[in-house]
C-alpha cells in the first residue's frame, strides 16, 4: 500500500465518521461541527485526486462560508434550554433498510467491474501528466493570447456585488 492509498484510508474513514456524526449528534451545534471536518475531509480527496482548485474552494466555500452560515442561523434560532436539539426521527428503521439496499448494490457494482478497473489503470498510467488544474483555470480566464473569460467573470461579480447591496438596502428597511 502506498502513502496516497494510506492517505486516502484515512480521509475516508474520518469523513465518514464525520458524516454519522453530523446525523447522529443529539447537539445540532455539534452536528454543525461534525460538518466543518466532513467537508475537510472531502477536500483532502480532492487534493489526493489532483484537483486542488476544487479543494480550496470547497474550504473556502464549504468549510467556511456554508458552516459559519448555519451555525449563525442555529444560534439565533435556537430554543433555549433544550438538550436535546436535534431529535430522532420516527422512520430510522426505513432509512436503515435503504442505506443497507444501497450499500449492497454499491458493493455489487464494485465487485462487477473490477477487471474493468484494472483495464483502465494501465491505460491511465501511459497518459502524460497535465500541468496544476489551478494554473490551467487561471490561464483559462486570464489569458490575453486564447480566448479569456475575463470579462463573464466581471459580470458575475458585478452581478454578486449588486446582490449584496440589494440585500443591504432590504434589511436596512425594515429597522
């Protein structure tokens, strides 16, 4: 086994802990924790798989953006007083027997087309390497010799920064 494999393992076996965690807490404040590391978690497969533009923005977005709005959301929301936040649905038992159907058809899968899997490692090992998927995206939008998306990603921000400032003046009207 080699250190990405080892590596892998790991982020795999904590994301999916994580992933219980965040369904399982009784705490949702915990819950809104146990998402911080699942998403940590998924953006260090990204990186083992090359995609490192992907990783950061799902810690920037993700891991800090989305999180830090719930938990915003779950503190003003949060009744006071209450132990027990996050309550146990009624149907676990129907939602067990859908994630066993799902399991064994996942692992039915995995075994049917093992040999297929080795047939395309060998192909994927005769590939040369690309360069960074980060300095490709940025070459992409920014390059004055191919054709650059500079100017559809100044729309988008300025569509963004619009937004903002609509929210703003909407939510100064109402105090």
């Amino acid at each position: 086994m080699d250190f990405a494999t080892l590596v892998f393992w790991i982020f795999a076996v904590i994301l999916v802990g994580s992933a219980l965690m965040v369904v399982g807490m009784r705490n949702i404040v915990h819950s809104a924790l146990a998402l911080v590391v699942l998403f940590a978690m998924a953006s260090g497969i990204f990186v083992l798989l090359n995609a490192q533009f992907i990783a950061i923005v799902q810690i920037l977005i993700y891991a800090g953006a989305v999180t830090i709005l719930i938990l915003f959301a779950l503190m003003l929301t949060r009744i006071q007083g209450q132990p027990r936040t996050n309550p146990t649905n009624k149907l676990w038992f129907i939602a067990l027997i859908i994630c066993l159907v799902l399991c064994v058809s996942i692992i039915y899968a995995v075994i049917g087309s093992q040999h297929l899997i080795g047939a395309q490692q060998t192909a994927a090992n005769q590939v040369p390497t690309q360069p960074n998927n980060v300095v490709s995206i940025g070459q992409l939008l920014y390059s004055p010799t191919t054709y650059s998306y500079v100017l559809p990603f100044e729309i988008a921000s300025l569509v963004l920064l619009v937004a903002i400032v609509g929210a703003i003046i909407i939510g100064r009207e109402e105090e």
